[in-house]
C-alpha cells in the first residue's frame, strides 16, 4: 500500500466516532446507567468503552491494599492494577470488567467494583 493509502486509512480510523462497547443487554437500561458506561475512564484517562467490553462480573476479587484488584477467572486469578480499578457508584449494583480476548490473549481496561456483600 502507498503511503497515501496507509494515510487515508489512518485518518478514516481516526476520524471514526469511537463507540461504546458492551454487552446488548444493557441496551434496556436507563439513560443514566448507558450514560455511565460511556463515561467511564481508568485512573490514567483512557476511555473503559473505547476498544474494551463491558462484561458483568459476579466472581469472586478482591480489592488489594495497593488498589489493586484480583479476580478469580476461570483461567486463574488475575490481577488488575489500581489505575484500572474505578472509584465511584457503579450503578448496575454487580462489578463490571471491561476487556478484550484476543485469542488467548487477554487485554484489560477497567474494573468497578460491585457491591460487596
């Protein structure tokens, strides 16, 4: 591809609204609860929805001393760090896990915690 091919491709991506991703069951939320979603960054100011899915998490994590969080997949635990983990009211009431798998390969975006019983 030239150069003025790779750069049209470059600009349309860039120029490409990003969507939030996740999952079409919260569709039938609130404005408020969508709207939450949305607006949704990690600790170092990268958008949750931009590239990952949100998924509702109901395992077990703990939220490290450090502010860390450790989920228990059922791969092995796997731990998150602070800047991934959202501080605020979630208001779905359930953690949710925002990430990626490629292949085997697993990107992580953010996490809110739930309500801890």
């Amino acid at each position: 591809m030239s150069r003025l091919g790779s750069a049209a491709v470059i600009l349309i991506l860039c120029c490409t609204p990003a969507l939030a991703r996740w999952s079409p069951r919260y569709a039938s939320q609130s404005p408020q609860v969508r709207n939450w979603f949305e607006q949704q960054h990690n600790a170092r100011g990268q958008s949750c929805c931009d590239h990952g899915d949100g998924h509702a998490f109901y395992g077990d994590y703990t939220i490290n001393p450090n502010g860390s969080v450790t989920v228990q997949l059922s791969r092995g635990p796997r731990t998150l760090p602070a800047y991934m983990v959202l501080q605020g009211v979630n208001p779905t009431g359930h953690a949710i896990y925002w990430y990626r798998d490629y292949g085997t390969a697993r990107i992580d975006y953010c996490f809110s915690p739930g309500t801890l019983s």
